[in-house]
C-alpha cells in the first residue's frame, strides 16, 4: 500500500501584506539572488543587462545561495538589506 504525502507546508501563519511594488525601476539599486540551480547564472547576466538598458537601474547587486535545498543564511540577506528590491532565479 502507498502512503500519499502532502509536500506543501500546511501550518497556519498570520495574513501578511505583500511588500510594496517600486514605484519606477529606474535609479534605484536591485539584488539579483541565484538560488545555485542550473542556468541562472545565464539568466541573471541577461537580466542584468536588460534591466540597466531598458529601465536605467543605477546599480546591480550580485548574491548566490549556497544551495537551492535550504533558505538563504542570514547572513546573506543581511547582505541585501540596502537594495530597494531583489530579484529571484528560479532557472533550470
């Protein structure tokens, strides 16, 4: 007999708000965070790129996970406390 498990975290947690959206990309400072898994490397260069063309954001911060199985250590998201956003790779 098989034994079906839930892989989603089911404990209740109080409502948050979203964290505010960026009024304008531009001038501002962002994080790129590569979560270490296959091609995002690739993907945030290009990103990067795009985003200093197109929108005029004054300065790309570059961060990477040590591993993509566990949260980001505190110490690196202290590291990204002075960004006004972060950007995420979630790339295979």
């Amino acid at each position: 007999m098989s034994t079906l498990v839930n892989p989603l975290d089911e404990r209740a947690r109080a409502p948050q708000s979203p964290a505010p959206r960026l009024d304008s990309l531009e001038g501002k400072r962002l994080a790129l965070l590569d979560i270490s898994k296959p091609g995002g490397k690739a993907f945030l260069d290009r990103l990067e790129q795009i985003l200093k063309e197109r929108y005029g954001v004054a300065e790309v911060v570059r961060e990477t996970k040590p591993t993509y199985t566990k949260p980001a250590p505190g110490a690196l998201l202290e590291r990204l406390a002075f960004v006004d956003g972060v950007i995420e790779a979630l790339a295979d």
